[in-house]
C-alpha cells in the first residue's frame, strides 16, 4: 500500500513536468514548470526570486540524472523518474539539501506580499502551473487549511511538499498538495 501511494504521487510529479506528455522528462521540462511557476507570479528568470527557483528546479534536474548515472541531456521515463526520485528525495539523503529549497523557492514565490501566508488566489496561481484542474484547488486549499483561517503558511505549503514526496502515510494533509490523489 505505502509503494503504491509513493508511485501514486510521484507519478502525478511527472506528470506536472511532462508537459507536451511525450512520455520523457527532460531538463527543459522541468525548467519549463519554474518558468510557468514564474510567469503565473509575474517574476523573471533573472530576478533574485526567479533565479533561486531556476537554480533550485536546475540541482534537482543534475540529482536526478546522476542517480540514473546519466548526462544531463538525457530524459527519463516514468519509471527511472520514481526510481530516481525515490533513491534521492524519498529515501535518500538529498530532500533536504536539494529539493526542499525549490519548495521553498516556489512556497516564498506564492507569498507576493512576504507576510508569511499564501492565500487561496496565490495557491490557485500555483497549482494552475503544475496543470493542476482549477476545481482540484479549492479542494486542496481546504485540506491543507486544517485550521480554517483561509490563508496556508509558508512554512505549511513546505511541510505540505515533504509529506507529498515523501510520506508513505495515506492520511497526511500533503497527499492533497495538488488535489484529490
């Protein structure tokens, strides 16, 4: 069940990346996603904030194709994405020294105002350049506002990330991330 919920979710993952859904993820897809991220918060690449996500989206593109031990040209098929997302992020050592500073980087980018909260119009901004369904949102804004104030945390969203990339537990809030697994 945990396996299956894991390959679940990072399936979805690849699917957000896959765009033109080719059946490969390439670097440029994966930078593609920073750059929908971007757009939505009407940020450039150069700016601090754009090129902190760039730079992060780039470290998680590089872990990924040397634990396939592979050049960074080449794409990755669904399975050798699961199998290299989970021996890096899930399992492995690099979660938190490579992939939680994207999810920050992107959780900081939906805070336009630094006060610390994401509000629902924020999220949605977000979650419309993962292609998530617009009425998978207000569903998983709801499931991850557990205390009901209508606004998620910064920190919330970034707790949100790890239990959807790593959690094997079917009941973590963060299974919601991108809506109704």
């Amino acid at each position: 069940m945990a396996i299956d919920l894991l390959n679940h979710k990072l399936d979805r993952a690849f699917d957000h990346i896959d765009a033109n859904r080719n059946g490969v993820v390439e670097r440029e897809d994966l930078l593609g996603l920073g750059a929908r991220i971007l757009v939505g918060f009407g940020q450039s690449p150069t700016s601090v904030t754009g090129a902190s996500l760039v730079g992060s989206f780039d470290g998680i593109w590089a872990t990924l194709a040397r634990a396939l031990e592979r050049d960074g040209d080449s794409g990755i098929g669904r399975p050798d994405f699961r199998e290299a997302m989970t021996a890096s992020f899930v399992t492995g050592e690099l979660y938190e020294p490579v992939f939680r500073p994207a999810t920050l980087a992107v959780a900081e980018l939906c805070d336009g105002d630094r006060d610390g909260e994401v509000t629902i119009g924020e999220f949605r901004t977000m979650l419309s350049a993962f292609g998530v369904a617009y009425d998978d949102v207000d569903a998983a804004f709801d499931r991850l506002d557990r205390e009901g104030r209508g606004t998620l945390t910064v920190t919330g969203l970034v707790t949100a990330a790890a239990d959807y990339y790593r959690s094997a537990d079917p009941n973590a809030a963060g299974n919601w991330l991108f809506g109704p697994l």
